[in-house]
C-alpha cells in the first residue's frame, strides 16, 4: 500500500541517526540529554508511597492541584510573579510536548515564528506542522548570543511568536538582563507572544542569575514559560513538566492539551508534589553541576578539543577544528565507531547544511565516565 507523505519537509532528527549506531558499537553516549545521576530516595520512595496508597487514577487533565500550587509557589518566591494554580499552571508530559501544544494553539497558518539557531531539534517541526513559518536569526559565535537589532529587522505583520531559551540549548549560553529588557521593548504593544523554554533554570554558572520571563511584567503578560523538573531532579527519563502563563494565554493552551493528552500519571506528580518542600535539591545544581562542567574541562584541557565554555546547561560545546577538518555531523559518526564517544554535531540544532566544526557534550555523568571519555578523545 503506498502512503503520500503529508509532511514532505520533516526529517528524522540526528538522534534518531545515531541511536543505532550507539547500540552497535556501545559507545559512551554523552550525545542525548539524559542525566547519568540518580535521583533523591526520598523521590523515590514518595512514588512508592503514592503507588501503594492506590493513587493510580486518571489525574486532571490540568495536573494535579497539589503539584500545581507547589508549582505557582516556587515560582512565586522565585520570580515574584503569581500564577493561578486553578488556571494559570498546567502539568504537562515534558518539555516538548508543552512546546508542540504552545505552538499549535496560539499559531496558526501563515503566521511567522522567530527561531534562534542553533534551535532545539524539535522546535521548527512543530512550526511547519502547524502551518507557520520559521523565521531564523542566528545566534552570534564565539559565545553564541543574540543580536537584537537584527531581531527587530525581522518583526512584521506576520510575527506571532518568538522562542527564546534560556539557558541555553545546546550552546550554553545565558540570557542576561540587558536581553529580556530589550525583548521586553521590542514587543511591548504588538500581539508578539514569546514562548520561553527555561528547563535549566536551576543550572546557571559564574555568579550569573536565571533571567525568567516571569521577572518582567510586560514579557510575563504575553510569555507562555515551559519548563521540566527532570533536569531539576535527575528525573529526565520521567518526561514530567509544567507550563505558566496568564489565564486568556492558558486557556488556548489547554484547549489543545486536554485532547493531545488525557492526562499526565498522577502517582509520579504527588510524589514530585511531595518532594519539592526539599527545597535544597534544586538550589544545589549551580554548584553541583558548575563543579562538574569545571572538571571535566580540566580533564579535557590537553586534548584537541578547545571550550565554548558554558555559562549554564549541563551541556559544554567544543571546536574540533584542531582534530579534524570533518563536517561535524561526518565527525560525531567517526567518533562513535573509532573511539565509542557519541556527541551531538552542533549543525543538528540548524536547519540548513553546514560545515560546522563544533559539537556539544553532555557532562552530567559520573567522574568516571568523564575520565574516560576524556582520555578516548585525547587519542585523536
């Protein structure tokens, strides 16, 4: 039986490439953004608490109320801005299905979206599914930020939305003041909406602060803020996140999440809901994972590979240019079968071909991992 394709444009993502390839040469995979940590027992023992009370039923489609006003609570003694448990905040299955679900109810055909490159692969998807355009602005090397001049170029009649992430996938970089008070000015009596993913909102380094979109009250009234407490717990293979916007902004949204999906599992958010009274937990990743980025740039400091260094993530980007004069993507492959390293080649998050030496790297793993990846990539 032969199938038209409906989506002549999408293509499988780089993952989707190499996923294969991993398995067969059972290569360190520090490409993917798993964390190799576990997490809390006390996390784990409140989901067993939960599973054992019976608490199996089907949850609100909106998320648990318990969870949602831990939620708008954290939220509101962080950013000091109020979100309405009832009708401002929603549990979502992660990250990118809140971003799916974002895009497909306030953007509709013909609208144009703004796109910062290098993007999350699953970002300009859900744009071309829903009919609209991307509009790509590149972010500026070496340290890959944006230059809002050229933003503001690319504002017209047909701009609905712009996607900020910060920090930043997969470059690392941080949003600083100076940035959402020019997108605060760039979009303030327009019908722009912003879509702000800041899943690593807990992972900033060097003295710098999470700039949320909450902070500013202009950006907050049009901002629809996504975020994942798998980065958060150590629970990235949960898929649990929660999304926060004003009430007129959260009813388009949840209009397309009660019928994408039913509901997300409930034992797993009491349990969350449970354990983010330790608060500790998430206020511990600066450090945690500021010491993890410094060792293993210690440990890489005699190889070929020169930093981009991270300002928050737990993703490090390198230049290989000193290594090889590969594309990076040919690059990322020959890593996997010759030395058993899988990366991501930074040209995966842009979406037209380039001969990029740069790839990102995922040090949240144990020192032990981090020692032998080193050494593997020092033989080059």
């Amino acid at each position: 039986m032969h199938i038209s394709t409906k989506y002549q444009n999408l293509k499988s993502n780089f993952s989707s490439t190499i996923a294969p390839l991993i398995s067969e040469y059972n290569a360190i995979n520090l490409a993917d953004g798993y964390t190799g940590f576990h997490c809390n027992s006390k996390l784990i023992n409140l989901v067993e608490k939960h599973l054992r009370e019976g608490l199996n039923q089907i949850a609100p489609f909106q998320g648990e109320m318990a969870l949602r006003k831990k939620v708008a609570q954290k939220t509101e003694e962080l950013y000091s801005r109020v979100y309405q448990p009832q009708t401002e905040v929603t549990i979502t299955a992660g990250v990118q299905q809140a971003m799916f679900t974002a895009i497909s109810a306030l953007v509709k055909e013909g609208d144009e979206v703004i796109v910062f490159e290098p993007a999350n692969e699953y970002c300009v998807p859900a744009i071309q599914m829903n009919g609209a355009q991307p509009v790509f602005v590149p972010m500026k090397e070496p340290d890959f930020h944006i230059d809002w001049e050229q933003v503001q170029m690319m504002i017209n009649s047909k701009t609905r939305m712009i996607i900020i992430n910060t920090p930043h996938n997969p470059t690392g970089w941080v949003m600083k003041e100076i940035d959402m008070l020019r997108l605060q000015r760039m979009v303030n009596g327009t019908k722009i909406v912003i879509l702000s993913e800041e899943t690593f909102e807990h992972i900033v380094f060097d003295e710098e602060s999470h700039q949320s979109a909450a902070l500013y009250p202009i950006l907050a009234e049009r901002s629809i803020i996504i975020a994942s407490f798998g980065e958060s717990y150590h629970v990235t293979g949960w898929q649990i996140g929660f999304c926060l916007a004003p009430e007129e902004i959260m009813r388009e949204f949840r209009k397309v999440h009660q019928v994408m999906v039913q509901s997300v599992n409930s034992p797993f958010q009491l349990a969350l809901a449970d354990f983010m009274e330790e608060k500790e937990e998430y206020r511990g990743l600066r450090s945690f994972y500021q010491e993890r980025r410094n060792f293993f740039l210690d440990l890489m400091e005699e190889s070929k590979f020169k930093p981009i260094v991270s300002q928050g993530t737990f993703y490090q980007l390198f230049d290989f240019s000193e290594a090889s004069d590969e594309a990076d993507k040919d690059f990322a492959i020959r890593l996997i079968k010759e030395l058993g390293v899988a990366v991501m080649p930074i040209s995966a998050f842009l979406h037209e071909k380039s001969k990029r030496q740069v790839v990102r790297i995922n040090y949240a793993q144990p020192d032990e991992i981090l020692i032998e990846v080193a050494n593997r990539l020092k033989q080059l």
